[in-house]
C-alpha cells in the first residue's frame, strides 16, 4: 500500500492491502479491466454500464504476487507500501499502521499482494502497478474465466508505480486499448473495473474530479482524482472512459479510514503508456538529466524579480559537468520553456527533462536579467547525484539588517572552520534571525550563508545592505536571497520591514 498526503494514503494491492482500510491512506489498488472495441462515445449519463463492461471486463485480470518473509518486510504487510511513498511524509505513519493492524477478513497471507491488471497484448503483457508486483517471488494472474497462469516481472518503475508481467498461452487473449488522458475532462464519466477484497470483476463508476494532482510521492506525480468506489486490490487495475478505451490505471485513495471515501487517483495512461512502452521493450525506463537544482517560482519570487507572474521553474544550483552547465544555464535562471514547450511549474520542467532521449538536443528559454535567453543543450542520461553533509555553527555577529530581521558576519577563518565552507566560498553568514520577521518564517536560520540578493553576487554582509537598500528605494516588497546551507543553494524571497 502507499501512503500519500494528510490522512493516511496507501497502496491498494489486496492482501495486507486489506489492513489498509482501518486507517485513512493513499492506497495502490488493484482493478482489471479489459476491452478491445469501445461502444458509441457518449458523455452523457448512461442508461447502463453494462455494454461496456461486457466488452471490457474479459481483459481485466486478478493478480497475486507472493512474497517470503524476508521479502515482506514485516508481517503487517509493509511490502505493499510503494518505495516512494515510503519514503515521503506519511511513511512512517504507514509503517506503524501496517505493523499493528491484521488483516480485518481471510486475505492472501502477510507479505504478499493481491491485485489488478489488465491485458494489452493478445500475445500475454499486462500492466499493473509495481507496488502489487514488485519483489514478488512467484507472480499468478487469473482471467476472468477463471484461467490462472503464472508470470514473470518483464520490467517495473519505482518512480511511477507501474509493472508490466508477461503470461503464456496458446490462445489469443482479449484486450483492452489507450485512450488519450489529455482529452480527459473534469465531469467526464469513468469506469472502474478491479479485484477489490479479492472480489474479482466488480465495477464501480463515476466521474473525473479533478486532474493533475501532485501526491508529493514523487517528481512525476500527475494523478487523475476520480470518485468511482476504489478498495483495497483495485491497484493496478485501469480506468476506462466512456467508450471502453484505459485512459487511467488506479493506483491510490485518500481516506480516513482506509476505506472508499470518493477520492481515488489513477495514473494518467499518457504517463502509463510511454512507461509501459519502455519497460517493453527494454525492461527499464531510461530518463533524461539536465543537472539542474529547481524550486518553485512564488508570487513573492517574482516580485522581488520584477517578472510578470510566478511561473517556470527557478535555478537554484548547478552540477559541474552537467548539460546545464554546458548549455549556459546559470543560478538564478527561470525556465520558461523546454524544447518548445512553456514550463509552467516545475513539474513541467522534471516530466520533460525526464522524456527526452540521452543525447537528443532541446532548446531552453530562461528570464535573465529583464529578458528572455534562448540556450541550447544536450540531454544526458539520469543519475543520481549525492548530497554531502556539513557541519553547520554558530559565527560571530557583526553587521544587521533590520529590514530582514538578520544579523550577519563576514566569512573569516572561524567561520570556515566551524561551518566547514571552502576556501573559495564567498557570502555573509547568518548569526541570528528575528522571530518576529519573515526570515524566520521561511527558515531561515544561523549558520546559512548568504551568496546572492536580487541576483547580484554577496562577498560581504555590507553587500547585503546595499541590495536591501536599492529594493527598499525602487518600493520592492521583497528581495531575493539565495541561501546556502550543507553545500545546497536555494532561493528565498524575504519580506522588507519598515525600520
């Protein structure tokens, strides 16, 4: 199961999926559903669903993934819990959840997964999603005639919780086809068909309730938020619109208590095929790399920029060597567009930098100094990159801001030695933070230092000073820090006070 936001998210593969429904949580369903030809399109409320789901219900297919003890990490069923959201805010509340609560009625044993999927290829390729699947020992898959068959794992992504398994038969199987996402519309009618509790074939339906949901499971979260009745083993099972076509697969719930409230969310089959694809034919999905740090760009961002309305994604540092750094891009930098294609937000930037080829070039347009830049850079291939710790103390004072509601010092030896900064570092460093004033609300705390205002590099604290000043003069109500702290660089917009 996974856990998502506020209330308790998890992943609705059945099984320990089950314990699931004790608590509020984001869960990874399980649901199949299967159709080849899709019925008239029609997007008003349908007499009946049952055309529908004749057609597309034989292609929908239960999925069991067993797991040793070892693999299930902890008999509360801690396996189900998708990497990604185990790692995020509500990972440990699913975590204890899953360790204290048993399965509320008879369900695969501790450690394995029962789920959904559904049939793509004639030829025995099915998707679900990799919490179902993943580290699984022996994978079973069971049509909707009752035909079992086992399945070996062809590819999976931790990143966006999709899987593909492959059976084999002699026969040619039914299958269901992709719709298109992007034409998908809040109100549209969808069908969901799945294994929920292990109940094969059931169906529930509604509409989409809104789109492009950010989860914070992970950089590619862009869910469709439906309120069809999802359950513990809908995971992996697709979501279809109104003439049969997938145009989701169900992955996830909000909820109090564990149970169907009326918030779902599936994966977006314009997300889902392109990785589908890749773990097709490779087995893997292989992703592109900028080497760009980014955050967002607030309303207060880009006032104290002067830029026209928060949008695009703000550099906040740069890897050497990186196709960045190559391309020309610098700190500081908004990205207003990759390849030809507006960056609204962040998310943007990370869906497109991730679908590009290695070695393919992309043109990226940046707001620089009042004016738009157009670069040109060659996309490498992902890699991760680490993340070094420092030491972080306490400088002596020396200069005050009182617009800012700082204290800073200049960078002596002290300094160097015991916030463990380079030689060549350059800035003011922060020794004390007014409570009472914005800096302290947005984090900021001793020991970071200060390397930029309002883009203009910072080698002493009256550099500071000076920024603040000339922001105060041209009535900006906010300057733009950018603050280093263990070697990683961010910006921050702060609020001027009156003093």
């Amino acid at each position: 199961m996974t856990p998502m936001k506020t209330k308790i998210l998890a992943g609705l593969a059945g099984g320990t999926a089950a314990a699931a429904l004790a608590v509020g949580a984001v869960v990874p369903l399980a649901m199949a559903p299967a159709a080849a030809a899709a019925p008239s399109a029609v997007r008003t409320a349908p007499g009946s669903f049952a055309d529908l789901v004749e057609q597309v219900s034989p292609a929908v297919v239960q999925i069991a993934a067993k797991r040793s003890a070892a693999d299930g990490e902890n008999a509360g069923g801690g396996a189900d819990i998708p990497q990604h959201l185990r790692e995020g805010p509500l990972g440990d509340m699913l975590e204890r959840f899953f360790r204290d609560h048993g399965p509320h009625q008879p369900m695969p044993s501790p450690g394995n997964a029962l789920g959904s999927g559904f049939i793509i290829d004639g030829g025995g390729l099915v998707v679900t999603n990799n919490h179902v699947v993943g580290g699984a020992s022996e994978i079973k898959v069971t049509l909707k005639d009752g035909r079992s068959f086992p399945a070996t794992l062809v590819g999976a992504d931790e990143k966006t919780d999709l899987a593909v398994v492959r059976i084999t038969t002699d026969q040619t199987l039914p299958t269901v086809a992709w719709g298109d996402s992007t034409a998908t519309r809040v109100g549209d009618w969808v069908l969901a068909v799945g294994n929920p509790f292990g109940l094969s074939g059931t169906v529930t339906a509604g509409i989409v309730s809104a789109r492009g949901r950010d989860l914070g499971s992970g950089p590619y979260d862009d869910f469709i938020q439906i309120d069809a009745p999802l359950n513990s083993g809908n995971s992996g099972g697709p979501l279809f619109d109104h003439a049969g076509r997938v145009i989701g697969v169900n992955t996830a719930i909000f909820s109090p208590n564990g149970g169907n409230v009326g918030i779902g969310f599936a994966i977006p089959s314009e997300t889902a095929q392109a990785i589908v694809a890749d773990l097709k034919a490779k087995g893997r999905v292989d992703r592109g790399w900028l080497g760009v740090g980014i955050q967002p760009v607030t309303p207060e961002i880009a006032d104290s920029l002067g830029f026209d309305k928060p949008r695009g994604a703000l550099v906040a540092s740069i890897v050497d060597g990186s196709p960045a750094a190559a391309a020309g891009v610098r700190v500081g930098d908004i990205i207003l567009a990759f390849g030809g294609r507006p960056v609204a937000t962040m998310k943007d930037l990370t869906r497109a930098v991730a679908a590009t080829p290695d070695g393919a070039s992309r043109p990226i347009e940046v707001w620089r100094d009042g004016g738009a830049v157009t670069l040109t850079t060659t996309v490498a291939a992902a890699r991760e990159a680490g993340e070094p710790q420092l030491r972080q103390q306490r400088a002596d004072a020396a200069t005050a801001v009182p617009s800012l509601g700082l204290k800073l010092a200049a960078i002596d030896d002290r300094a160097r030695q015991t916030l463990g900064l380079a030689d060549d570092a350059r800035g003011a460093v922060v020794v004390s933070v007014d409570r009472s004033k914005d800096a302290a609300e947005k984090g900021l705390r001793p020991g970071d230092l200060i390397t930029r205002v309002n883009q203009q590099p910072v080698v002493s604290p009256a550099d500071v000073a000076r920024a603040v000043e000339t922001a105060a003069k041209a009535a900006r109500k906010s300057v733009l820090l950018m603050v280093e702290r263990n070697q990683q660089s961010r910006f921050v917009a702060i609020e001027l006070t009156k003093t």
